[in-house]
C-alpha cells in the first residue's frame, strides 16, 4: 500500500489529487455470484469476539441445516429459525459469519442486496478489517444496526491517531463521535447516520433492498447507498459491469478524508466479512430500550419463529480495483 500511494504521488499527481474529489474508474476485479459465494468466501466458525448469543456454524453444518442456500443467481445466509434454545446453553443461536479469501486496499465494493436479516436481537454486519491486525489494519462497518432500530450506521474503528473532522465533508448522512480510536468512547468509532429510512431492517427489506458501495481510495473512504425504489442509481451500479466510474455516482452516504487521519496508514489489506449475530455489546445493550420484549437473550432463545426473516440475500458483490 505504500508503495502504490509513493507511485501515486510520484506518476499520477493530478489524477490522483482530482480522484480524491471526482472519484475514479475502477476495473472489475471480482464478481462474486450465487455458488459463486462459496469460492471467495469462508465460513469462519469462530466463538462471537463481541459476545453474541449465536453460535457460529461452518460451512458444511450451515448447508445442511439450509443456513446458507445458493442457486446460480441468489444467495442466502440465515440463522437458525426452527430450535428453542435452553436458557443454560452455553451457546446461542445458529447463525453465519463469513469472511472473502482475498483482501483490498485501493478498492470499490459493490453489494447489491434484496433483504437484509431483520427481528428484535439482530444484529447484521457487512464489514471489512484484517482479523489479523486488529485494530491496526483498520475496521470500516458498511451495512450495520440492531433491533431493527432507526437506519444504517457507517464507522470506522483504527488505532489512536485517527480523527474525523467536525465539518467539511460531503455527505449526506450525520456524523456521530469523530475520533476512530478503539479505545476511547467504548469502541463506539468514527461513526456517521446514514438517516434514510430505507437504509437499513424492515424498511430496506420492503423496499426490496437497494445497493450499498464503498469507495475506499489512499486519501478518503466513501460509502453510498441507494434503495432499490431511488431513481438516482448509477447505469454502471445497476449493471454490474466490467467497470465504474466512481465520479458519477453523487454525493455518498458517508465521506472520511484524511484531513485529520492518514488512511493509508491506519488501513491495509481488508477482507470483507458478513456476520449475524443476536445481543452481544450493542444489540443487547440498547434492547431495553428498543421497544422489544423480554429480554434480548431469552427472546433470542424462546422465538425462533422470530427469526424467519434473519437472513441476508444477495443477488451479486462485485470487487473493481
Ligand atoms: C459482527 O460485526 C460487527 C461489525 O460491526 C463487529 O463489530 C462484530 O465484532 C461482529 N460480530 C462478530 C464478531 O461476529
Ligand atoms: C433452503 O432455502 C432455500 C432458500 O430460502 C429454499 O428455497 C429451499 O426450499 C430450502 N430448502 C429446504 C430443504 O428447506
Ligand atoms: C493482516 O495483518 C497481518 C498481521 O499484521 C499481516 O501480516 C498481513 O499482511 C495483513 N494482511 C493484509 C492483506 O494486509
């Protein structure tokens, strides 16, 4: 990565100067469909870093439970929607995180989504980092909520030295905290509303979903978010095609420069990952207030009928770098 930014600064100063404004053209790099799934991504049975009640399953247990399906032009990930679980479980709830084979830096992700898992206790991420070098390596939280509540929420988590500015950027959705550290705020992160209803639970899923994109660049991260009702989305997103152009696509949903945050520093080669989990840090901590009932942990357990539409459903991701 530093090496490409020491290129860019030597070979390509005004493109890349002009890029941090107007965006850029991205080439296809990968286009990851239906079984496609199944080749870039692993299933990582792993026990839930952010104390879930969920009970992360393998690849193999998910497709024969029927917790992921795939056909040539959808796939599916759910968590379990048919099993009580007993209060004295040590494990929750069956569910699914999965994490891409390849990693990116300079890149563009394209997620063109039809449903996104929805109930009181949910808690879905489409995320990047490198699990590896936590927090160094970086954390940007593209699609992320809980209990159905309010809309997305875009974050980035870094080591300390990472700062967000208070005004100044082009976006449309409303910045929260502005430092990115982890260990300050209790994780909360650089964090920005996205404050469109559609964005996010039961109001993205009846509108048939929509696309969520991020732009990550040396300079600046960007998310976008369109709803499959907008009529403002970009030819080249809905095409999916050999290419982007970045410059056409608006104003984003989400705008972190580097102002006060040396991007390629604090973020390297990041996989995508796609997790449901249920309670844990934050959807449990604001359930109380959440409008749901119970508690989060035995309703999680006691409703599996709940659950039935906890599943995302994806008609492509596509890779441009
Ligand atoms: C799921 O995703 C969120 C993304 O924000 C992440 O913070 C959390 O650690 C993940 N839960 C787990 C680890 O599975
Ligand atoms: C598995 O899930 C898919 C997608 O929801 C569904 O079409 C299919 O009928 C399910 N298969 C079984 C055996 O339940
Ligand atoms: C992820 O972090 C590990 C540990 O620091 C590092 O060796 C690896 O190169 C990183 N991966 C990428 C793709 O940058």
């Amino acid at each position: 990565m530093k090496g490409t930014s020491r290129i860019c600064a030597r070979i390509f100063t005004l493109s890349c100067a002009l890029s941090s404004v107007l965006g850029a053209t991205y080439s296809l790099s990968d286009n990851i469909v239906g079984t496609g799934f199944y080749n870039s991504f692993n299933f990582e049975a792993i026990p839930d870093p952010t104390a879930g009640r969920v009970n992360y399953v393998d690849q193999a247990t998910a497709q024969s439970l029927n917790l992921t399906f795939a056909s040539a032009d959808t796939f599916i990930l759910r968590a379990d929607d048919t099993t009580v679980i007993s209060d004295s479980s040590s494990v929750g709830r069956n569910s699914v995180r999965i994490r891409t084979n390849n990693a990116y830096t300079t890149h563009v992700a394209v997620f063109d989504m039809v449903h996104m898992p929805q109930g009181c206790g949910t808690w879905p991420a489409v995320w990047e980092t490198n699990e590896s070098n936590w927090p160094a390596g970086g954390e940007v939280d593209i699609v992320e909520g809980v209990n159905d509540q309010g809309t997305d929420q875009v974050t980035l988590h870094t080591s300390p030295g990472c700062e967000m500015p208070a005004t100044g950027r082009t976006m449309t959705g409303t910045a929260l905290d502005l430092d990115c550290d982890t260990s300050v705020n209790g994780n909360a992160g650089c964090g920005v509303s996205v404050g469109q209803a559609p964005s996010f639970g039961p109001t993205f899923n009846a509108d048939g979903g929509g696309w969520y994109a991020i732009e990550r660049t040396t300079t600046f991260i960007n998310v976008f978010f369109w709803s499959r009702q907008a009529t403002n989305v970009p030819a080249d997103v809905v095409a999916g095609g050999s290419s982007v152009d970045t410059s056409n696509w608006g104003t984003p949903v989400a705008n972190f420069p580097n102002t006060d945050c040396n991007i390629a520093e604090f973020f390297d080669g990041n996989n995508i990952i796609i997790n449901l989990t249920f309670c844990g840090d934050w959807a449990g901590a604001v359930y109380a207030t959440s409008g749901c009932p119970s508690t989060c942990e035995s309703y999680v357990d006691a409703n599996p009928t709940a659950f039935v539409d906890a599943y995302f459903q994806f008609t492509s991701i596509n890779i441009y770098t």
